[in-house]
C-alpha cells in the first residue's frame, strides 16, 4: 500500500509504502521457504 510521506527538511513528499503482513506472518512464509529449500537439497543429493 502507497502513503504519501512528508519530508520537511528536503522540502518534499516522497512515496512510502506499508506492509500489511504481520511479522508472524512473514516468519511463517520465511519458515516455509527454508523447509522447502531443504527439502529440496536432500532430494538432490539422494539423486546424486
């Protein structure tokens, strides 16, 4: 999401944006990722 931000010493508006996920929400995914990840190294090596 897109939110003005001000920048008074730079005399300026610049463009922020926000994250609606919450930290435990981004942990999961990350937890998520990394389980796959070694999932999948231990299928190369049962290949190899």
């Amino acid at each position: 999401m897109a939110k003005d931000v001000d920048v008074p010493l730079m005399h300026e508006r610049r463009t922020g944006y926000v994250s609606l996920m919450t930290k435990e929400d981004w942990e999961a995914d990350q937890n998520k990722v990394n389980v796959a990840a070694i999932a999948d190294k231990k299928a190369e090596s049962c290949q190899s």
